[in-house]
C-alpha cells in the first residue's frame, strides 16, 4: 500500500507487523541435510577443478617471480629504431629473421594456451595451471617484439608487403613457405595435447624453452642495435623461466616413467630437434617443405641481417650453441635413463629413430 499524504514514519512504524515464521519455525538444518541427496559423479576433463592443491612448492616460486617479469614490449626504446638508418636490404633482412621468429613465437600463444586448459582438464596442481598462465602471456609479448619490429621496419610485413629489391623479393617468398611449414603443425599439436602424458608433453616443451633461452642469450650479447639487444636479454630470461617450470614438473614426473613412455620420448626429442633447428641452425630437409631457391637465399639474407647488427651468430656459431644446449638436453634426460636419440647433423650420437612428422609438438 503506498503512504497516503499527511502518514508520517511514526504512523506506519505503529502498524507494522513480524512474519508469520518466528525462529522457533524455522526448517532445522539437520533434517535438511537428512533429506540432501550427492550430485552425479563430476564428468572426467572438466575444467573446473576448484581446488589449489600444491605439490610441488617450486613452481609457486617460479610463479611468484613471474607475475611481474619486469619489461614490457610497449616501453622498449622502439623510437631509437630507425628504418632511415639500414638499407632496404638491411630492413628486409632484419624483418625476415623476425618473420622466421614469429612463425615460432606466435604459436606460442595459442599453443600454451591450449596447453593450460589442457592442465585445467586434467586438474593439475595449481602452481602448473598458473605456470602455463604466466607462459601465455610472455608468449603474447615475445610475439609483440617480432609485430613491432616487423612493422616498423617493413609495414604491411611479413606477408603483405611489396619489396622493391631482389633480396627482398626472396625474403618474401622465403617467408610465406616458412609460414606454409609453421601452418602444418597445429594439427598435430592439438592431438598431441590430449595423446601424452604430461611428462612427455613438457619434455618437447623443454626442447623448445632450452633452444629458445639459448638462441636469445646468444643474440643479446652479439646485436648492435639497442632496441633489439633489449629485448632479446628480456624474452631470454623469459625463456629461462619457462625451462625452469619444465625442470621443476620433469623431475617429479621423469622419474615414474613406463618403457613405452621412456622410449615415446627418445623420438620426441629427435622430433623436437628437426623443428627448431628451422630457427636455431638451419631447417632440416625432414618436415621443412622447402622450394630450392629456400637455402641460398636464407644465407644471403642473413648474411644482411648479420651486417646490419642484428645479432644472428652464425652457421658454425649455431651449429656450436644447438649442439650445446641438446648436451644440456641430452644429460638432464640419459640420468633418467632414457635414451637420447642420434642428431647426426650436429655430429650428437644416440639411437637411431625414425622421424614421424606426427610426433612434432615442440613449442618455442
Ligand atoms: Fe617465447
Ligand atoms: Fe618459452
């Protein structure tokens, strides 16, 4: 009923009056919970484990560090990268690296992000669900540097730009049929994710963070311009961080590992070597669908890249700092007694294991 005018507070307080139910009415709550019934079991590959179990305590420090990687890509000097100060070839060289790069990195994404729900599934620990979160981010800003460096140098770049040069017409195609191989992989990716056990899945994921860590910490030391040199030190203690993560989940899970998963490993790894190499040496003639004019081209235009300061070691020196970094690779898996495949193009002895494209889920 709406107050009639002149009914002041005090009139209506006087006619108020309690609900019918006094607190002795009220249902007890004992005999609610007699008449409660349990809901269906919960359905497998849910992703709402809402629980924060911890087990492995390092990972709550790694995550701890990471919330705050302190960089950002926004506020690298990019005003200092000045496309007036290289040549044409220069420019095109240099985008061209970062396109290869990007065709990595910017999987990298979506790849961890598929990887998290994937932890979320399977309700992992908490500290490993947190720990692919803070992956995708910096994946998100490793991607950022090769955009930003892309298109500052050539807009339009990677794929939709006119080079006027012949060095920059090869980078050009070289790049889509880079992309073209980068495209190949998601399928198996996206299979791999709900095929292995995650002891396998983050031995591939090692591969990648200890080639990644390796490759940047090489070209922070060696470029001569200040924007990149920062951020190649930046994405590479970045990268440190992410083989961190995989050493903390392997060495709980390496250790309880079957023959089969031991041995699924050993071909992950040759696997994981043909893939990267496409960044860290040179791309193998195995899974890299390649045209013939790919390889001399690829030397010529890093060779620009190498003038123009960049950064990119060369051959040998890659050839040095891959063959490293699988010996770091290849000690941390054989004290688990798994066997390590043969790399015989960097001269790394092992089994011998035949490469199945399928088996690719290296991430970077
Ligand atoms: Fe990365
Ligand atoms: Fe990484």
């Amino acid at each position: 009923m709406s107050p009639k005018t002149g009914e002041t507070a005090d009139t209506l307080a006087q006619n108020l009056s309690e609900p019918p139910q006094t607190a002795a009415e009220r249902p007890d709550p004992e005999q609610i919970l007699f008449g409660a019934s349990e809901p269906p079991a919960f359905p497998e590959g849910n992703i709402f484990p809402i629980e924060w179990d911890t087990e492995t305590p390092k990972l709550v420090d790694i995550y701890e560090q990471s919330r705050n990687p302190g960089w950002s890509p926004a506020t690298l000097p990019w005003d200092t990268l000045n496309p007036d100060d290289f040549t044409l070839d220069q420019r095109y060289a240099i985008a061209y690296w970062f396109t290869l790069l990007s065709v990595f990195d910017s999987s990298g994404p979506a790849v961890f992000a598929r990887a998290m729900i994937h932890t979320y599934e399977t309700h992992e620990e908490d500290p490993i669900r947190k720990c692919f979160f803070s992956v995708v981010r910096d994946e998100v800003n490793h991607e950022e540097i090769c955009q930003r460096a892309i298109t500052i140098l050539t807009p339009g770049g990677p794929l939709n730009h006119d080079p006027e040069t012949p060095l920059g017409k090869l980078a050009l195609n070289n790049a889509k049929w880079y992309y073209h191989n980068g495209a190949r992989y998601w399928d198996g990716f996206k299979g791999a994710v709900d095929k292995y056990p995650l002891a396998i899945l983050f031995t591939s994921f090692l591969m990648g963070e200890l080639a990644a860590s390796t490759l940047f910490h090489g070209m922070h030391q060696r470029s001569t311009i200040p924007v990149f040199k920062e951020a190649f030190r930046f994405v590479g203690k970045d990268e440190a961080r992410h083989l961190g993560i995989c050493m903390a989940v392997l060495r709980k899970l390496l250790p309880e590992l079957t023959d089969e998963e031991k041995a699924t490993i050993t071909k992950q790894i040759r696997a994981g070597y043909v893939f990267l190499s496409g960044i860290l040496y040179e791309p193998p003639e195995l899974f890299w669908e390649l045209p013939d004019t790919f390889r001399d081209a690829h030397r010529l235009i890093e060779a620009e890249g190498i003038a123009a300061g960049l950064g990119t070691l060369s051959l040998e020196e890659r050839e040095e700092n891959w063959r490293t970094a699988v010996l770091r690779m290849k000690g941390i898996i054989e004290g688990y007694d798994i066997a390590f495949p043969a790399l015989p193009e960097i001269g790394i002895d092992g089994e011998t294991v035949a490469f199945d494209p399928k088996d690719i889920i290296p991430v970077f």
